[in-house]
C-alpha cells in the first residue's frame, strides 16, 4: 500500500502554495499517495481586497480544499507550510494546529513523520526561525521531525536551508525559482521515503 502524504499549508500570495505543489509532485515521484490541503484564511475581506496579490491568490485557489482533522488521522506523514511572520508562524497554520488538541490528547499524532517549510521575503528574514517555531508543535505531538539536513545537492542549491525547504520572496509575484521548486521536490521524495521506511513502526 502506497505511503499517505498530506501537504498543508497558508499562502496569502501564492509563494508557499507553489512550493506546496511542488513538494506534493515530489511525494508523487516517490510513490506516495497524497492530499494538498490549504488551512482557512482567517483575515478579513477588507484585508485581502487591499492587497491585490493576496486577492487574486485567494480567487485562484477556491478549488483547493481545507484541510480537515481526518487528513491528520489518514497521513502517515505530513509535510507544513506557512509564510514568515516577523520570524514565526502564521496566524492561520497557527490556528489550525491549535485544533488538533483532541487527536494529541488520543495520540493520534505521534510518531509520523514530519517536515515544514516556509518563504520569507529576505534572503535572512527568520525562515529558520519559523521552521523551528513550526517543530516546536511537532515535538508536542510526538512527531518524528525530519529537516531537509545537508542531505542533497538541491538543499545547497536553493541556499542551503537545513532546517526545510524556504524560499526567498522575489516580490514581482513570480514565486519561489527553480532551484527552491526542485528543492521542495526533494523534499517531498525524501519525506515519502523516510514515512515510508517508519510505517509499521508505529505503536
Ligand atoms: C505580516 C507580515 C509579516 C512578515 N514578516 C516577514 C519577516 O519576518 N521576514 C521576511 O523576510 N518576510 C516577512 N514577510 C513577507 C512574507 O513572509 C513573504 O512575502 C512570503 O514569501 C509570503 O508567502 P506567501 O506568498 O505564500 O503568502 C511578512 C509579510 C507579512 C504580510
């Protein structure tokens, strides 16, 4: 039976979505049966309609579908993503993880493996220390955290984050560049791949 992947993620203008596909094609590539769910955009109308970005990615990502606790309880791993807020995690991820109380409580999400990832505006503008922000729920759970490392020529080529796949927003709205997209398929190959090689670990 194929390995169950959920790749869930908050975008407000897109970056975060276009490393969320590619992470989810490189889950594909690696046999991994797999589900992209975005969380719910919290932020008010009035918010979104000033920023014309953020509109028309709201507009273009209607046909996504929002991620449900069931997506939590059917993965055997799931991969997070979320864009740089002041160095942290964004509200909306944030408030989803913030639901997930009942399923830790029945240890439901121990010992799946996990990765994040994130994009920020500046090349050093706190993606690690949003990552680590992001890791410190998954130690909660009981999660087995696993960062990208220095574990492949596409982790240096896209900046060399070993914490997980980040980009650098290139602020023209034309999202994440090659080496980051191929970076995030990695990242989605070797998440299968270790998810893979747990599955049937778990108690
Ligand atoms: C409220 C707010 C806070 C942000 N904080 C940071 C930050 O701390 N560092 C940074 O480099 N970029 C920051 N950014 C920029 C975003 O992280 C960046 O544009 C990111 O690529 C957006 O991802 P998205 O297109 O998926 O929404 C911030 C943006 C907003 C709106």
């Amino acid at each position: 039976m194929a390995v169950k992947v959920a790749v869930i993620y908050y975008s407000a203008t897109g970056n975060v979505y276009k490393l969320a596909q590619a992470i989810e094609e490189g889950a594909r590539e690696a046999g991994a049966e797999t589900r992209l769910k975005k969380v719910r955009e919290l932020a008010p109308d009035e918010a979104i309609k000033s920023n014309q970005g953020w509109h028309d990615h709201v507009m273009a990502t209607q046909d996504v579908p929002e991620v449900e606790l069931d997506d939590l309880e059917w993965a055997d791993a799931y991969i997070f993503g979320t864009p740089t807020r002041y160095g942290n995690v964004s509200a909306q991820l944030k408030q989803f993880l913030d639901t997930t109380g009942g399923l830790w409580f029945q240890g439901k999400l121990a010992d799946k493996v996990v990765g994040g990832f994130t994009s920020a505006q500046n090349a050093n503008g706190g993606q690690e220390s949003t990552l680590i922000s992001m890791y410190n729920v998954f130690m909660h759970w009981g999660s087995i955290i696993v960062p990208t490392g220095y574990t492949s020529d596409e982790i240096f080529a896209a900046g060399g984050n070993p914490y997980g796949v980040s980009s650098t927003d290139p602020t023209d709205g034309s999202g994440p560049n090659e080496q980051e997209l191929a970076a995030a398929r990695y990242q989605g190959r070797r998440i299968a791949d270790k998810a893979r090689a747990l599955t049937g670990s778990r108690v």
